[in-house]
C-alpha cells in the first residue's frame, strides 16, 4: 500500500528530472551538429530539429575556444570565484556567528532587515552601484569584480540556521577548557558545519561562474571579462552558428556540473539540517 502511495511521487519527479535534463542534453547534441543541421530556416515552422546529429563533428569544440580568447576569460572566472568563495566563507562564519551566538539589542530586527534586502532585484542597485565604484576608481579592475560580492545574504542566513542547532553545551565545554570565542568558533562550529559550508561554497561559486550583466557594466577591457561574456559574442557575432553557441556554452557548464555532482551529498545535508526544505 505505501508503495503504490508512492508511484505518482515518483512519476512527478521522473518526469521533472527529464524535463531538467533536456535542455542539456539538446546543448550537447548540437555542438555536435553541422552549420547545416543547425540553420534555422526563415520559415521557422518548417523546422525539424534532430535530437541525433546526422554527423558528428567535434571541430565545433575547438573553433569554438579559439574564436575568442577563452584561455583568457577562464582564468579571470577562475581567480574571481576563488577569491569570492572564499570571502562569503569568511563573511557568512563571522556574521552567521554573530546572529546565532551573541546577545546583542537589535539583533533580530536587524537580522530579518537583512533578509529583506535579499528580495531587491539586482537592476535597482545596478545604476547607484556603478556610480559608486566609478568614484572609488574600481571601474574596470578586480576589485568591482570581487569586492561587492564577498558577502551574502542566503549564505549567512543558511549558516546561522546551522549553528544554532549546535548545543549549547559545546560552547560551555569550550570555554572551561580555556577556549576563546573565535576559538569556539573555528575550532568547534566550523568543523561541525562542513556540509553547509560546502553548500555556501557552491552556491557563490555557482554564482560567479554564472555572472553576466554585474561584469559586462563594471569592465571595459577583454583581460577583465568573464567566460559569461564570451559566450556573449557568439550571440552577437556568431549569432546563425548554433553549434559554436552551444559548444561553448558546453565546456562553459561542464565544469559547474562536475563540482556539483561531487558535492551534492554535502548540499543535501545541509539543507537537511538548516530545516530548509525543497
């Protein structure tokens, strides 16, 4: 009986996962596609798209990473997400350390004013944002591409949940054994929180591998610009070769998937025990 409650479950989330899928999967098989299998004729209706390439080619990879400077962009989206993973991790320990553990007059009310702000679209910042960098002389630098983002509100938020289900007996302990509170804190609570730390690394990460209208506004030189950028060109340059776009866009994802499919035990955990649930 429970498992015939279960089958319509099952079937809502298999067909959820492919939908999720399909989309990938039509990105891979055309970057494998010829100029000829992706045209889009001017009478869109009479398209037959192929989920099967007739041919497969996979030139479309490495014209694709040579028809921009892609060495250059990779690098430039790999140092800005280590440098901003790793201040969101600071950040989010100190501030979520903050809100869970001190007792201080305004806490709650400025805590929830922090959430607010996480319902604010990017585009009402954009503007004022700018104008403030460009006084700061950070325009076209590292720093307008790093700086703003060293600290979230979803990160801290999700690591506050998770220190407070640690026992207050821990910190106790803590403290008769002569243990400071920022030794509490990076002894005991950091090493206890690896799931959701691991959850909050991958969630920056995720957004800054993905960031494009932030970098395409704040830098004006290619030496700067992200991969997210470079897919940019082929949309505008490229914008009739659908297997270059969709190569691109596949060596660009790739690395994103196999972080995500290592750390996908973590991610559940975390939200397992921040009381988050999806």
């Amino acid at each position: 009986m429970r498992l015939l409650r279960r089958i319509p479950i099952h079937v809502l989330l298999t067909i959820g996962a492919i939908t999720m899928v399909l989309p990938f999967i039509w990105m891979v098989s055309t970057s494998l596609k010829t100029p000829q299998e992706t045209f889009i004729p001017p009478d869109f209706f009479h398209l037959r798209p192929t989920w099967i390439p007739e041919k497969v080619i996979f030139s479309n990879y490495v014209e694709a990473w040579n028809e921009v400077p892609f060495p250059r962009y990779f690098l430039n989206t790999v140092f800005i997400a280590i440098c901003t993973v790793s201040g969101v991790l600071i950040t989010s320990c100190l501030a979520a350390y903050a809100f869970a553990r001190f007792d201080f007059p305004g806490r709650e009310p400025l805590f929830v004013f922090f959430l607010s702000m996480m319902i604010v679209p990017q585009a009402v910042y954009l503007v004022p944002s700018f104008i403030i960098l460009s006084k700061l002389g950070w325009v076209d630098t590292y720093l307008a591409l790093i700086v703003p983002w060293l600290a979230q509100i979803f990160s801290i938020f999700l690591l506050r949940q998770q220190f407070r289900t640690i026992p207050n007996d821990y910190y106790d302990a803590a403290l008769i054994d002569g243990c400071s509170r920022m030794g509490f804190l990076w002894r005991i609570l950091v090493p206890l929180s690896k799931p959701t730390l691991v959850t909050i690394g991958l969630f920056s990460l995720l957004g800054s591998w993905n960031t494009f209208i932030w970098p395409l506004i704040m830098t004006n030189s290619d030496k700067l610009r992200p991969i997210q950028v470079g897919l940019s060109y082929f949309a505008q340059e490229q914008g009739t070769e659908y297997g270059l776009m969709m190569a691109a866009a596949t060596f660009c994802v790739a690395p994103i998937v196999i972080i995500y499919f290592i750390a996908q035990k973590q991610v559940i955990e975390s939200y397992a025990r921040s009381g988050i649930k999806g």
